[in-house]
C-alpha cells in the first residue's frame, strides 16, 4: 500500500511553554496531517533525555519524557491551578536548562495532588507498568538525592544494588519514588489521548527507539547483567561507528554493548518486553541502528575516539526469529544506513521489514552507498533527510557544486527548485512509504537543522516558530493524490 507522512518532533512543535507538548498544538498537527491527506506521523524518541539532551539517550527505554506533559491538560484534570501553570512564552528553540530548573518544581504541584488521593486509573497504571515504572521510579529518586550524578559516579553499594543499599533507599526516597511514578502517569495519560485521536484520524504515529541503551540509565541498573560489564557496573565495551567521510574519528556513542549470549539464553526476553510496550504505544515503530543486530562495531571502553574500536557479530537471524515469534512480521522499520555487509543484507532480507533510502545521499559524493531513485523496491521508506541531516534546502546551499548540479540533472530541475524537486521525487519513487521532514516541505535552510551527529551543544533545539501557511496542507495533499499516496 503507497503511503506518506511527515516527520516532525514533538520537541518542534510549537506552544507557549519552552517546548512542544502533548497538547493542543499536537492534536492541532494531526488535523493538519489528515487535512494533508497523510497517513502517517513519524517523531524522535519520547523518552526522558540525558546527556546532551538526546532522545537517543533516556533514562529509560519505557518511560515519557516529562517535558512533554502539556501543562493546560493537568489544569483541566483539576491537578494546577491556573495561578500555578507559568506564563506563556514566544515561541523559541528549545532550552533545555530552562526546563530542567522549571519543570520539577510545577509538576511537584501536581504530583502532590494525585498521590493525595490516588485516582483508580493512576493505581491501574502503576499495576500494569509495574515491570518498568518502579525501577525507573527508584533509579531516578537515587539519581536525584545524588545530585543528579550519573550512574557510573554513585557508591558501589547503590551502583551495584547490594539489597540493604536498596531496602534503605526505597524507604528514604519514598515521596520522592511517587513523584516519578505520578509524573509517568501524566505523561502516558496524555500521550494515549493524543494517540487514540490521531488514530480516529486515519493517522499512524511511526516511533523511534534507539537500539541501545544509555549508560545512564535504569535499563542498564536493573539489568546489568545484559550488558557488558565488568561485574560492578562499569562497562568494559561502548557502541558507536567506525570512521568514514562524514566523520574522521568515527562515532564515540558511549552507549552499553548487549552481551548477546545471554539475552539469548533468555529467549530476547527484555527484548521482546521492549517491543511489546514498544508497538502499544506506537502503530510502527523504527528501530534505529538495525544493522547492530548483525554485526556491531565495539570499542573499548574509556577510549577518547571511536577509531581503535573493531566489529563483533551480534544475534543475526536468532533476534529476527524471536521478534518475529513476539510481534508477528510487520511494523517495523529497519534504520539500515550505514555500513552494509552482504551479511546485514541478507538479514534485512529475511526479517522483512522495510529499510530506509536518503535522497540526498543518492547525490553526495561523499557517500558510497547507491540511494538513487531507480534502484529503489517496494518494501523500502524513502526520506528526503532524516533528523541527522541538513534540511534538503541547506544541502542545496551547503553541498558542493557538483553535487548539486549532478541532482538538477538527475531530477531535471534548477537549483532553486531542488527541494520541491527532491520531495516530487520521492513522492514519485516505488517505495511503499515516503516520508517528509516538515522543514523540507516548508523549504527551511540549515537553521531547521534538528541534529548534527558527533556535536553537542545546538542539537534537538529546532521548533516550528511561526504558523503553518494556510496553503500548505492543500498543497501536500494535491502532490499526494498524484502519486497515488492518499489513503
């Protein structure tokens, strides 16, 4: 079935409150889809963000991200009152330290409330979350009462969860414990309600979850044992990517490393716990770094730079089996940019599920993969730019001039015209789904620009700061009836 969406963070959306939220600016988004005629909705992780504020490293592989929690909807749940809710704000990048400072201190206020007199859904939601909602709760009550310090820098008898260490903190942190949980309750509260309208839409909302974990992490806390450590909790090997032409050093993600025997002697077990939550929460979900589950690149640990790292083979066919047996054979995309062995071919292969093709690598020349459009197949999702690239219109002002002037011929276009050109074509292509970054189809330039992998310090900050033009979901849904996209 031909298909489209939009790729769009909730962090990007725009409202009055430092960041996007699960309020009506969301559900206002979703009308727009639909009146754009799409049939999907693709975002970044929602998970709580850590380390330089990336989705790609949360606290949790189950929990919300508390920024998101739309102020104005606890208010209508009786949980604020209005004099509490902050005033409202022009509408800005992200910042991250702002809403670090701001955030607790207001949904305290909320928290507070629901844990005085617990409501028969905040109980039935603790019940059912239990497997990952008192973990998560009691990681971030040490976290906090340790001044925010990383998991690495705690006592040993805390970091290792020797049980007296446990016992006493469970009952120290008690308050502080309901706090995380209620504020989950918040966030997965109005995170369902925009689900089940977008739903009643026709739209689809397309997850992302990172395929690794990070070190900072309850994941890696209660589970330690999945993981490649040195038996204390310290990590003996870290993920990341090797060199290539977009980075010299490679990709020094830091993330813990699977032990991959043992989640196979469990039968995948944490994993098919992931995806389950993972597919109730999301209609597709996008693995990220799909290719990690072949083979992965391992670098020892403490090293300054990913360039002394080497691969390892990881659980191939066997992880494919189990998610199959979990999940059945569908929703899911594989994110397979990248390295390509004939080997992560053949696994893709077999597992089904749909890759991913970049237009704009199909005309860099930095890039050795072949991303052009005649070679595309069906089961494939093609992107003008993932959030780790330039907006189509900054690689037209960025990227050489030969590259650029090999795409005008290719797409039998002017320089000018390049973005909606790349758009048309993926639109255009075999690919059973196309997927376009909102800041394509608004022909933003590089300041749109979400993530620029291997920085720290301007990432995950874009937000959409001026109303959509009033054309543009006519004009999205016009291209989408001609290429036979519409649903």
């Amino acid at each position: 079935m031909r298909a489209s969406g939009i790729l769009m963070p909730v962090f990007s959306l725009p409202g009055p409150f430092g960041i996007g939220t699960l309020g009506k600016e969301a559900f206002a988004f979703v009308d727009f889809l639909a009146d754009a005629k799409q049939t999907y909705w693709q975002i970044l992780p929602i998970g709580p963000t850590g380390y330089g504020d990336s989705p790609y490293q949360s606290f949790s592989a189950f929990a919300g991200n508390p920024y998101f929690i739309d102020y104005r909807l606890l208010a209508a749940d009786d949980l604020l009152t209005a004099d509490e809710i902050p005033a409202e704000k022009p509408v800005g990048s992200v910042d991250y330290g702002a809403l670090y400072n701001e955030r607790p201190v207001i949904l305290k206020k909320a928290a507070d409330r629901l844990l005085a007199a617990p409501s028969p859904a905040y109980k039935a939601f603790c019940k059912e979350q239990a497997f990952w909602l008192e973990d998560y709760a009691l990681f971030m009550a040490v976290k906090a009462a340790q001044g925010q310090a990383g998991l690495a820098d705690w006592p040993d008898a805390l970091r290792c969860r020797q049980p007296e260490a446990i016992a006493e903190a469970k009952a120290a942190l008690a308050g502080s414990i309901g706090y995380y949980k209620a504020v989950q309750f918040f966030f997965y509260t109005q995170w369902n309600a925009l689900k089940a309208y977008a739903n009643s839409k026709g739209i689809k909302l397309v997850g992302d979850i990172p395929i690794y974990v990070s070190p900072d992490s309850s994941d890696l806390w209660t589970h330690p044992e999945l993981f490649q450590t040195d038996g204390q909790m310290h990590l003996t090997q870290v993920a990341g990517c090797p060199p290539d032409a977009f980075a010299a050093d490679g990709q020094l993600w830091g993330n813990p490393l699977y032990d991959w025997p043992v989640h196979k002697a469990t039968g995948f077990a944490w994993w098919k716990q992931r995806m389950k939550h993972a597919t109730s929460i999301y209609d597709v979900v996008r693995i990220d770094h799909f290719r990690g589950f072949e083979s992965y690149y391992s670098i020892p640990a403490g090293n300054k730079t990913a360039a002394g790292g080497h691969w390892e083979k990881g659980p191939d066919r066997d992880f494919i089996n189990a998610m199959h047996e979990n999940l059945g054979e569908g929703g899911i995309i594989a994110e397979d940019l990248g390295y390509l062995t004939p080997e992560v071919k053949a696994m893709l292969s077999a597992s089904g599920y749909p890759g991913m093709k970049i237009m704009q690598f199909a005309f860099d020349s930095r890039e050795s993969g072949n991303y052009l459009p005649h070679t595309y197949h069906r089961n494939s999702v093609v992107y003008t730019g993932t959030h780790d690239n330039v907006t189509t219109e900054g690689w037209r002002t960025n990227a050489s001039a030969e590259d650029v002037a090999y795409a005008c011929r290719y797409l039998r276009c002017q320089p000018e015209e390049l973005t909606e050109a790349m758009i048309c074509a993926c639109l255009a292509s075999v690919s059973d789904t196309a997927v376009i970054p909102l800041a394509d189809w608004l022909h933003l330039g590089s300041e749109a620009r979400i993530n620029t992998p291997s920085t720290q310090g301007s990432n995950w900050q874009w937000r959409l700061t001026c109303p959509l033009p009033e054309a543009l979901a006519g004009h999205i849904a016009q291209l989408t009836v001609l290429y036979e996209r519409a649903q």
